[in-house]
C-alpha cells in the first residue's frame, strides 16, 4: 500500500499517521516500525525495488544472457508499465525526479539503486556485444538508451493514456538494439504467454560465424 501511494504521491508524500490512517492502525504502531519518516521512505524504497524486480527481471532471469535476455527484459519491462502494475508508473523514474538534486540518504538510495539497474543493463549488452550480436559499441551506452526509452513509456503513458507509447518504445528499443522486428514478433506469435525473444536471430549470427551461414 504504501508503495502504490509513493508511487502517486512521492516518497515525500509518505507520512507514518498518513499511512497508519490507511491502513488502519495506531501511529504509535507504526512509529515502534520505522521509528521515523526516512525509515518509512527507505523501507518503501526497497519495497518498490523488490516488487520490480520479482515483476521485471523475474520473468527472464532464465533466458539465455546476452541479446535473448535483454529483448525479453525490454517486453517485460514495457508489459510491467501496461498492466499498470503501480498506478502511478515507474516508481524509480518518479523517486529519481524528487531526489536527483536533494542530497541525503534518500538521494543515495535511488542512485544505488539505478547503478545497480544500469549495470544489469550493461552486463547484457557487453555479453551480447562479446557474442557479435551486437555490433562493437559502449555497453553503458546500450544500457542508457533502454531505461530512457522505458521511462518516457512510463511517464508518456501516465501523461496522456494512449497505450500506443508501449508499441513505440518497444520498436525503439529493438532498434537500439539492431533486432529483427519480424522475427521477433513471429517468436512472441507462436508463444503469446513468453516475452519475444531473438534466439532465431542470434543463433544465425552465430552459425554465419562459425562457417555455417
């Protein structure tokens, strides 16, 4: 709950007798949990990075690294956002915003938290890039690109509810990352419930390697 409302408000908008009066219970209840609102705040912080991880990253941790991973990590993101798994969108991109220029341990908190997430990012691309399926390029580069575009799906959808922002940053993603829009969309075809994956695309590139193409 009191991630949702962070999401809408802000962590600054928490309040420990704002939340007790949610969710019914006595502040004093909730003060002998958190002790302070920066407790409050970083407890919802961290609720909001685990409920997006099990959300985004759990649903593709066992596809193959590389290129295959990160097509499926960028469905699954923009899927995240589309269901409206938070109502107020990206929770990260909303925190990063109310504490970009506010020093403090909220502030370091979020830029952990995102050097963490961009790092992840550029794991993916180094390895898709080592396996020449991505042309040579800075893999920060890669990673910077992805969680701009999932961004402005996010607040681009909250702005203006046109959902079509999804199928524009999906295409933008798969050009950031030189995939094959067809081919892809025929994989996620034949098996609706999976994110669309580039297996196809990557296991031709690499039989053109080894003689086989």
């Amino acid at each position: 709950m009191a991630v949702d409302r962070a999401s809408v408000e802000g962590l600054e908008g928490l309040t420990i007798g704002g939340l007790a009066d949610e969710v019914e219970m006595r502040k004093s209840s909730l003060f002998s949990l958190f002790g302070s609102k920066e407790e409050l705040q970083l407890a919802t912080l961290d609720a909001a990075i685990r409920h997006f991880r099990a959300e985004v990253w759990g649903p593709v941790a066992d596809e193959e690294p590389g290129l295959p991973r990160l097509l499926a990590l960028c469905d699954s993101w923009l899927d995240y956002h589309r269901r409206e798994t938070l109502p107020g969108g990206c929770f990260l991109t909303t925190a990063t915003v109310e504490f970009d220029a506010r020093p403090g341990p909220l502030r370091d908190a979020v830029a952990e938290t995102m050097d963490l997430w961009l790092g992840a990012l550029e794991r993916e691309a180094a390895t898709a890039i080592e396996a020449g399926d991505l042309p040579p390029t800075d893999s920060a580069d890669v990673a910077f690109q992805l969680n701009a575009l999932a961004a402005a799906a996010s607040y681009g959808f909250q702005l203006k509810r046109d959902p079509e922002v999804f199928d524009r940053a999906r295409r933008s993603m798969r050009r950031a990352l030189g995939a094959d829009m067809n081919r892809a969309d025929a994989r996620a075809t034949s098996d609706p419930g999976r994110p669309a994956r580039a297996g196809g695309r990557v296991r031709r590139g690499r039989d053109h390697r080894r003689g086989k193409g």
